[in-house]
C-alpha cells in the first residue's frame, strides 16, 4: 500500500513539473532586458573616413538583374568619369563599364556628381576588385549565390539606422556576418532636409555597402519633402538608385529582385499601395511573375509595420495592410520585414489580426541605432500573435537554408558584441509539408510543419 502511495505521488509531482515546462515553454515572450539610453552621434572621424577626401566617395553596391550589378559613387570632382573597371585579381581589371551620372540641389546646397554603372555579366560567388572614376582606390565585392529553388543565401537586416554610436555597433556587427545581401527597411540616414548628413551616411557606410549588395526601401525619413518647391523623396531617389526598372516597376519606391531562392519584394509604405495605383498593379504583376520551384522563398520588405505592439506609431501601416494583406496573403508570402518602430518584434503566422497557419510572419526591426532612441512602451497584454519583443538596438540574419527551412536570429547589440536575443527556424508555405490545410490549422497539425521554437504555434495546441 505504502508502495502505490509513492507511485501516486510522484505522478502527481510529475504532472506538476511537467505543466510548468509547458506553460514556460509556450507564453508569449516580453523580453525583461532594458536597454541603455541612446548613445551620442557617431564620431567625426567615422563620418570623414578614409575616402573622405578623395574624388569618389560613398561607394555601394546593388543587384541590378541577373549577373549584374549597379556600383554607385559621389565625386566631387565633376570631371570624374562614370566608369568602373572591374576583374577577379586585385590590380587587374579586364573589363570596364559606363554608366551615367547627374546631380541635385536642395535649398542651398547642391549634391556631388552622383554616377551609377551597372556591371555584368558576373560569375556567381565571386570576389570582384573595381576601381570606379578610373581614379578611385580599390574596392572588392562578393557577389551573391545563383538563382536555385535549393541554393542557400544569406540576408542580413537592418532599419532605421542613423548615425549614432549604437549605428556604428550596429554596422560592427553586420560586418562580422558572412551575409551575400543586406535588406534595409526603411530610415537610412535621418539626414532630414540637412543634406550633408547623406554625405556622411553614405561614407559611414561604404566599408560595408561597397563590398555587399545593399537593397533599400524608403521610409519616412527619406521623405523630405517641401510642397510646391521639392518633390518627395529627390535626395533618397538621386543617391539610392535602385533595381526598378530591371524589375519592371515604374518607381524608385517598389521594386523586386531575385537571389539564390527567394524573391524578395520592396515595397513602399510612402507612395500610393492602394487598388489601382500603380504600385499595386505592379505588385499583382510581379507575384504574377513568381514561380515558387524555383524561388520558394518568398519575403517582403516594407517600412511601417503592418502588427507591432508597441505604442509607438501605432495604426502607421494600418491602411498600407488592410490594402495589401490579402494580396500578400494570397501569394502565400512568408515573412514580410518592417522598421519604423525603434524595437524588435516578431509574430507567428498571422492574418487580419488573427492567428492563422496560413498567414505571414512579421518581423519589425526599426532597430539600427538612430538618434530617436528606442521606443520602449509595449501594450499589455501581449497580443496572441506576439511571438517576441524587446526594446534594443540590434540587426537580424536570416540565412535560407535549402527550399523548406530558413533560420532567423535578432542579435542585440551589447557593448561590442553582437548577442542572440530571439531564434526561430521558419518553413515557407510554399514547402510540401506546409500545405495550409484546414488539417493543420487543427490539434492534427503534425510535427514537421510546426516552425521549431516558435512558442505562439505551439500554444495554439
Ligand atoms: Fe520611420
């Protein structure tokens, strides 16, 4: 008797233990970390750095269609030539390319020489050496993997960046990860009607964005507009030529491209995204365009979040979602990115505001390090659909694996180093094991379709 009674027992401390495990393992996650107050502007001499002086500055790279890429530069010298010699060996460059220049004013202060070449045919995976101006000092670039249903591909992300101290611990960071392409979302250089902070942006950044392509869209700081004298967006637009036209969009402000396998949309939050304007028919004729055998991946990219539980900007994104979710939804799209909101976020599938297997994850990463500091003030309770949250600087990698699964990592940053806060394997819709049947929507959901460690799903059940 006194034998059974201790079996009883322990399967009572058993059932205890265990229900603890579940309920830990399964709420939402408000993380308890609280950040620092936001650092200083960054130094003088990260702005003015090596190239500063020289005729061509603010070098970055871009996809520009298949095999290509754009390399854009300011000169202040406007008798620099818009060409960029280019080879595989450090010093030697057997192919040269020309592309075209222009410039802008704004108020009183007129730009550089703005050139843009786009180079190619490129091999895939390779380091590039180029000089651009014919006067330059060297520059390298890798170029990304090819296009493949199964090739693996790495996107670091970024938004709402700036200038301070934390964008420099940010853009530190970014550079210890072996990315292929970096995803900006939005907020650049909060230059914000003073010009000569996108000379500065654009030098802080060249290091990086002249050996990596940088893919942006625009945010609301990319604005800068004075009516009836300065149209939106004429810095943002002169400086950050991106790959429109190659995707048969009609605007510097939406655009797609392809890498590895994934197809990745810009989209903008700023420009009309309702029925009928011309984003929106274009967004309906590129998922058009889309075949998910050979890019399953598919991601967007866009400023103001459509789900944040936080306060800040709350409601910024709600008519941009309730005129493209079920487009997206439809397309079976399955992460879109945002910035905007100084914090990171991250939900499980969610669609209408709901749970829903079917529907999108959503990241916001308005957390580069700007001069704005951090938008700490979550609501409470946490929305189910509210994966993860926490209000630091940080960047994100989301390394594609193969045609099913994709890791995602926020790192926040800490001092000098990059540390992991939030992880989660993702599994496309467009995967033979995610079907987004009524079935899995049920306790009947089997394993290999539930995305590992994300604790919302599970909840579900
Ligand atoms: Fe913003």
């Amino acid at each position: 008797m006194a034998i059974r009674w201790s079996v009883f027992v322990c399967m009572i401390l058993l059932s205890w233990l265990l229900l603890i495990f579940i309920t830990s393992a399964t709420a939402a996650t408000t993380s308890p970390y609280v950040r620092r107050p936001a650092r200083g502007p960054v130094s003088l001499g990260r702005l003015f750095g090596p190239t500063a002086v020289e005729d061509v500055q603010q070098v970055h790279a871009s996809l520009a269609g298949p095999n290509h890429m754009r390399v854009s530069w300011i000169s202040v010298n406007t008798g620099i030539p818009s060409i960029v010699e280019y080879g595989t060996a450090s010093g030697s460059y057997d192919s040269v390319a020309t592309g075209d220049s222009t410039s802008y004013t704004f108020v009183f202060y007129t730009s550089g020489q703005i050139h843009n070449v786009v180079i190619g045919p490129l091999k895939d995976n390779t380091v590039y050496y180029y000089r651009c101006g014919g006067v330059s000092l060297e520059f390298r670039l890798r170029t990304p993997p090819p296009l493949g249903p199964h090739v693996p591909v790495k996107f670091t992300v970024v938004g709402d960046l700036g200038q301070t101290g934390w964008t420099t611990s940010t853009l530190d960071h970014i550079q210890q990860s072996e990315y292929d392409v970096l995803l900006f979302a939005g907020d650049l250089s909060y230059a914000d009607y003073y010009e000569p902070l996108w000379d500065s942006f654009g030098r802080m950044v060249e290091p990086l964005a002249s050996r990596r392509p940088w893919m942006v869209t625009e945010g609301n700081h990319e604005i800068e507009e004075i009516p009836f004298f300065i149209a939106p967006f004429r810095s943002y637009n002169a400086r950050w030529l991106m790959p429109y036209a190659e995707s048969g969009s009609t605007s510097n402000l939406f655009y797609s491209f392809e890498v590895g396998s994934a197809h990745v949309l810009m989209l903008g939050s700023y420009t009309s995204y309702v029925l009928g304007s011309p984003q929106y028919e274009w967004l309906q004729d590129d998922l058009a365009k889309v075949d998910r055998s050979k890019t399953p991946w598919l991601i967007a990219v866009l400023h103001a979040p459509w789900y944040s539980s936080n306060w800040a900007h709350r409601g910024d994104g709600a008519a941009m979602m309730a005129a493209m979710e079920p487009l997206l939804k439809e397309a079976r799209v399955d992460i879109v990115i945002a910035g905007h909101v100084h914090a990171y976020e991250r939900t499980t599938r969610v669609f209408l505001g709901m749970i829903d297997p079917c529907g999108i994850h959503h990241i916001t990463i308005g957390d580069g390090g700007n001069r704005e500091g951090l938008a700490r003030s979550f609501r409470s309770p946490q929305p189910a659909w509210s994966v993860f949250r926490e209000a630091s600087f940080g960047h994100g990698n989301l390394n594609i694996l193969n045609a099913t699964h994709a890791f995602w990592c926020w790192h926040r940053n800490e001092d000098e180093e990059p540390v992991l806060a939030d992880h989660i394997y993702f599994t496309t819709l467009s995967a033979p094991s995610n079907e987004c049947s009524c079935a899995s929507e049920t306790l009947g959901k089997t394993s290999s379709t539930i995305e590992i460690g994300d604790a919302a799903t599970l909840s579900e059940m």
